[in-house]
C-alpha cells in the first residue's frame, strides 16, 4: 500500500516532534505537516512554541497578537474559560489558521515585546485544547503533529496527552543528546504505551547516526543528513520545502512522513 492511499483513507497519526533547541525539529515537522497533506491526509498541526520557528518553516506570516487570545475571558476568581459559545473543538475549528497545501495551524502565541501576560490568554486556551483534542470526533482521520519547544517542561508537564508518537530528534552534539535521554524518560514516564522514534538530524555520516544510537539505546527510525539548502532557506527566512524541494533533507524527511503514515495505518488495521 503506498503512503497516498495510506492518508487518503484517513490517519490516526498523534505525533509530538521534541528535542534540544537548534536540531531542526520545526523544519521536520513542517515538512511532515507537508508531505502527508499533499498524498491526500487532512492535518491539523498544533505549535507549541513561542518562538516563530515553526511559522518560519511553514511559510506563515506573524500574527499580530495571539488569535487564541480572543477565545477565553476571565472570571471574577480571576481563571481562565472559554467564552459563551466555544469549547476546545470550535476552538480549533475557529481559530487556527490556513497553511499551505491545506493544513490547518493552530498556534500558542508568540512572545512579543507586551511580555508573558499578552499571552496568558492564549497560552490557557492553547492548553486546555491540547488535553481534549485527540478524541474529538471532528478529528477523527485526521494526522495531529505537534511542534514542541526544546527540552522536555513542555511533555513533563502535561501538554502533550494527545501524542502516542513522540518523534525524537537529536544530532550528535552532547548538548543534544543528554537533552534527548532525558526527554525520552519523560515521554516514557507520563505515556508508557507511547511509542519514542529516534530521528538522527544534521548527520554527517554513519559515525553520528551510531554515536546517537548507542548512546541512547535506540535504532534510528530516520536520518536527516546536514543539508546547506536547510541553512540557506533559514538564513533568508523561507521554507525549505518552497526553497529547494528536491533537496536531501526534504527527501529524508519525506521518507519519514510516509513511514509514519503507512505504520499508523497498519496498526489501525491490525488493531495492535
């Protein structure tokens, strides 16, 4: 079966894509959102971070302000709640925003200089519809990817319950990779019956893909080769899948979203 019958038939697809900053989780996971929308899937792509990291990759213009921001009010005991007529589902359906190839985005706020209280709003809201989406029926076929900030707060501290894939990605810098173990001891702490795939990024050959193996415990599930069209398309500010297309590092990519796609269906069929 190939992937665009795979996501045309519908995804089960719940991934959250973590690491250290600076490993190129955005670009990954952008192109994954990508890649599976144009072989037909419905995708809806949850971005977790402040940063414009994400926005960059997909191509996004900045919002002014957080969109979320308009979804909640506060109460007189001063917490946070959906306003009159929206709950987590017409949330999403309301507030995220059109990507490219007929993605859907759903961002957390970005910092601006207002500072942390500009976002409060947007930030409570944000959480709580990642804590229901998974199981809404409105999703259902539909890929869920999630972009994390770096680290591991995010995952430890309850934002991520709709992932049952977390994508771990990791190049060979010790910084990354002592990040990367302790990210994967949380997945498998908070979510036992998730699955952690190890994704070696920035690799320069056979030597950092087996460092990152042996050091974590892990086989790579893909390996995205150093690519200079990835820093070129950042240092001008554009998608590398609009930048250089047939670029190495949009084919390995690729290759990993069209795994996930045809595993999620095969699980989904065997009911494993």
């Amino acid at each position: 079966m190939t992937a665009a019958t795979t996501v045309a038939e519908g995804s089960t697809l719940r991934l959250a894509v973590v690491g250290k900053g600076g490993v190129g989780k955005s670009t990954i996971c952008a192109t994954i959102a990508r890649t599976i929308a144009r072989r037909g899937g419905r995708v809806l792509v949850l971005d977790h971070d402040s940063m414009p990291g994400l926005s960059t990759s997909l191509g996004l213009q900045r919002a002014d302000e957080p969109l979320l921001n308009a979804a909640m009010e506060q109460g007189e005991d001063r917490r946070y709640r959906f306003i009159d007529g929206l709950d987590p589902v017409s949330a999403v359906q309301r507030f995220a925003i059109d990507g490219p190839d007929g993605i859907r985005v759903l961002q957390v706020g970005k910092s601006t200089i207002a500072g942390p209280d500009a976002v409060q709003a947007s930030v409570n809201a944000f959480y709580t519809i990642v804590r229901h989406v998974e199981h809404a029926p409105e999703f259902s076929g539909w890929a869920i990817v999630g972009d994390l900030p770096a680290g591991g707060r995010q995952p430890g501290c309850g934002w991520t319950p709709y992932a049952t894939h977390f994508l771990l990605v990791v190049e060979a810098t010790w910084q990354s990779m002592l990040t990367a173990r302790r990210i994967k001891r949380i997945a498998n702490d908070i979510r036992p019956d998730a699955r952690v795939s190890l994704v070696v990024s920035k690799a320069t050959g056979r030597g950092d893909i087996d460092r990152i193996s042996d050091f974590l415990g892990m086989r790579a599930f893909g390996v995205v080769p150093l690519d200079e069209d990835v820093r070129t398309a950042e240092r001008v500010g554009v998608p590398v899948f609009q930048h250089a297309p047939a670029s190495v590092a949009v084919a390995a990519i690729a290759q990993i979203a069209e795994r996930l796609a045809g595993e999620k269906h095969e699980l989904a069929s065997t009911g494993a």
